[in-house]
C-alpha cells in the first residue's frame, strides 16, 4: 500500500496542501499529498507535472528525465514536455541526446520559438556557433523576447557580440 496521508479529502484540498508543502520544501510531505490525487483526469496529468517540479526542484535529472519523457510521449502536442525532456535529458545524459529531443520536437512544432531558442544554446555549447545564430534568428522572428533572453543566457556568451554587432544590445520597447 502506498504512503497515503491520514485522511483522505477532496483532491482539491491534496493539491492545495501538495503546494504549500512544496512552498515550504516539504518535498516528501508534497509526495505524499500527490499519491492520495484520483489516477483520473485532471489529477494524474497535475500530479505528474508537479512531481516534475519536485525533481527539478530537488536536481534529480535522472527522475525529471523519466517523468518529463512520459509527458512528451502522452502529450506530444504540448512543446513544455519536449523542453523538459531536452531540459533534463541535458544534466542527465548529454547536450547532445537532449539536441536530438528537440529536434525531433521541432518536426512537430515547427513555429516553436522556444524550442528554436533552446537549440541555439545547445549549438553554441557544442560550438556551432553559426548554426546557433541561425536558431536564435528563427526563434526572434517567432518573438522578439529572444533578444534580451539571448543576450542574458550563459550558454550564448560565445556569440554575445555577434548578437550585439545585429543591435540586439539596444532597448528592447
């Protein structure tokens, strides 16, 4: 039998203690909380996306890497759970199993900003520099946020003043 709190409540009254342990970094008390939610819809999905946070939280890549993979597999249509995966996959295996992810990911999400601007990092870590400016191009043609992300990202410091030659230096309105 699973470790299940005292009383069983609402779901609603678990998620909402489920938060307030994971506020306080109770993660084990948040566990807990999460195993007594119904393995029904909305609840399974919740649970899983918060445990995700629990192991990001705790940098168990490892178990983020299984759950965020499980996420991207049952929801592929939703681009965070090929971030996560790619995210996780990263501390836990290598840049280059996580660049494979989001490739992949981009077949499937091809306007993708976010994915684009994640690839841009993994290239310029793997020192493609040009390919990493060509990612990072796309993603601000999808949303001029890039700019001041790119500019801010350690993993972009080797292309910072490229970026700042194309004028992503100046006040962003």
């Amino acid at each position: 039998m699973k470790d299940l709190p005292p009383h069983i409540l609402k779901p609603e009254v678990h998620w909402q203690r489920a938060q307030g342990y994971l506020d306080l970094g109770m993660y084990e008390e948040a566990k807990r909380e999460l195993r007594a939610l119904p393995d029904e819809e909305p609840w399974a999905k919740r649970s899983k996306v918060f445990l995700l946070s629990i192991q990001q939280e705790l940098q168990n890549w490892e178990e983020a890497q299984k759950i965020a993979r499980g996420l991207r597999y049952e929801f592929s249509e939703e681009v965070d759970w090929w971030i996560a995966d790619a995210y996780a996959t990263r501390r836990h295996e290598s840049i280059t199993e996580a660049q494979s992810i989001l490739l992949e990911g981009l077949a499937l999400h091809f306007d993708d900003g976010l994915i684009r601007f994640n690839l841009a990092c993994y290239a310029c870590v793997l020192k493609s520099p040009g390919e990493c400016l060509d990612f990072l191009k796309e993603a601000v043609k999808r949303d001029e946020k890039f700019k001041l992300m790119a500019l801010e990202d350690e993993d972009l410091a080797d292309v910072r003043d490229a970026l700042l030659k194309l004028g992503w230096g100046r006040v962003l309105t």
